[in-house]
C-alpha cells in the first residue's frame, strides 16, 4: 500500500483530500500502481504555526503498520520542518496552495509524475538485491556514492533526472560488492565500503534496534522502519566486519553522535545506524 500524504498549511486543501480520498490521483497512475500490487491511500496533515503533533502521530500510526509505504507532499512553507525525514519518507516539494488555485488540478499535478517514480523506486526496494544496497546505514558505509544517494533523496526532484541518476549511483554501489580473499573466508557476497569495512544484509531476525527516548528521537525510529518512503523489516541488520581480524572502535549512531565498541569479529549494525 501506498500511504501519500500532503502536509499542508491549509485547511481548504486538507478538508478537500479528506473528502476525495484518492478520486483525485489519476486512472492511469491507479492502474500502475495495480499492476505494482500496490493500492492507494491518500490523507493530509495539517500543520500550523510549525506544530508537528500530528506528524508525530501519523509516524507512530505508519511505524506500526508493516504493509504501508510513504510518500510525502510538502508545501515548500513546511519543507524545512520535515527535511530531516528524507532518509526514512519520499519526500516531493510543492508549491504552498491558495484559493485561487484550482484544488483538482493543483493535485493532479504535483501527484502525476512524483508517484510514478516513487513505484518505479519501490520496484527496486522490494527486491532483495537493492535492499541490500539502498538500506545500507548512511552514516557509517563510508563512500561517496552514500552521499550522492542521500542527496538525490533529500527532497526529490520530480522534473529532474531521477531515474537515470538512481541507476548510476546503485550501478556503482554494486560495483563495490566482492567475497572477501583471505584463505578461510567463505563465499559470501559483501559490500565493501572505503574503510574498507564489508557489509552484508543479514536474515537473522533476533533483535530490534533501541528506541528509548532519550537518546532517540522520532527520526531515528522512523528511519528504522522505512528507507526513502520503503518498508523493510526492521529485525534485520547488517553484519560489519574487517577481511580480517577484529572490528571495533567508535561508530556514527542514529542520533548523530558515536558510540565505542570493543574489539570483535563483526557488529551487527541497523539500517538506521543502530549498532
């Protein structure tokens, strides 16, 4: 399921996606998502005088929904409130709506080109080997193509070269994927950042990344549940090691400050960079 969500600054334009439902997204857009074996669902979240209770509790509602994926329309008034957001939501830029504007139209446009780039996004993040490379944790898989792939996602441009620019940055991530070469290693596939430190996407399901606040905050939590708008299962972590010998030291945690580990032969390290 598609959840696509306009954070607005009206209440014209709240009250009216709160009565179309979804009649307002496109027949042909409805027919892709279809054949994507996705269903649309479309809600808004009114947010004045920078309040994001309600964001808040629309995160707390989608985290514990394991079937829904996120796309998230954003006045540009309200952009900065929930850039912070674009690891864990799709997030698209729109224009702040007024009453001159035509309410079908104004819809119709901002939703037609950013949902189909978010389904041809889901068609990759629901198979395995584009998981493995897009849920890496973005602050501790040292490459430049991280920080290429985190910018292109920042607030996405619908008019831009989306397609073709996801493409290049997963065709050199995949380029970094190689079994380790010391003699006792087995043949297991592994993504080698700059470090180099080898990450591969475990299948063990035997714990949770912490949540407690403090130290976590809404977005750490959130970005362990969705990586630009995909679920995943969040039981699931990478196993990061040395090619040989021990792992250890400090790492990037989910709240931007470290955390020391001690020596060891792996750590198991989350999508959302809990280690």
């Amino acid at each position: 399921m598609i959840n696509t969500v306009f954070l607005t600054q009206s209440e014209t334009l709240s009250l009216f996606i709160g009565s179309a439902k979804a009649n307002f997204i496109g027949a042909d857009i409805r027919r892709k998502a279809e054949e994507a074996n996705q269903g649309i669902s479309v809600s808004s979240l009114l947010i004045k005088s920078g309040d994001l209770s309600g964001f808040n509790e629309y995160c707390e509602y989608v985290m514990r929904r394991s079937d829904v994926n996120v796309i998230l329309f954003c006045e540009s008034g309200l952009v900065d409130l929930v850039s912070r957001f674009s690891n864990s939501f799709f997030i698209v830029e729109t224009e702040n709506y007024n009453s001159e504007m035509n309410i079908q139209n104004y819809l119709r446009k901002i939703t037609a080109k950013a949902i189909k780039l978010f389904l041809f996004y889901l068609e990759i993040h629901s198979e395995e080997k584009g998981r493995r490379l897009l849920n890496l944790p973005t602050r501790n898989f040292d490459a430049p193509e991280m920080q290429r792939l985190i910018d292109l996602f920042a607030i996405v441009d619908v008019d831009g070269d989306f397609k073709s620019a996801l493409e290049a940055l997963l065709g050199l991530l995949r380029e970094r994927q190689r079994p380790k070469r010391s003699k006792d290693a087995n043949k297991e596939i592994f993504v080698v950042d700059d470090g180099p430190k080898f990450f591969i996407y475990g299948l063990e399901r035997h714990a949770r990344p912490d949540d407690a606040s403090p130290p976590h905050d809404m977005r750490c939590r959130t970005d362990a549940h969705f990586r630009f708008g995909g679920r995943f299962d969040e039981r699931r972590h990478f196993n990061v090691s040395r090619e040989t010998g021990t792992i250890g030291g400090e790492l990037q945690n989910c709240h931007d400050g470290t955390t020391a580990f001690a020596a060891a032969t792996h750590l198991n390290v989350f999508p959302n960079d809990f280690a």
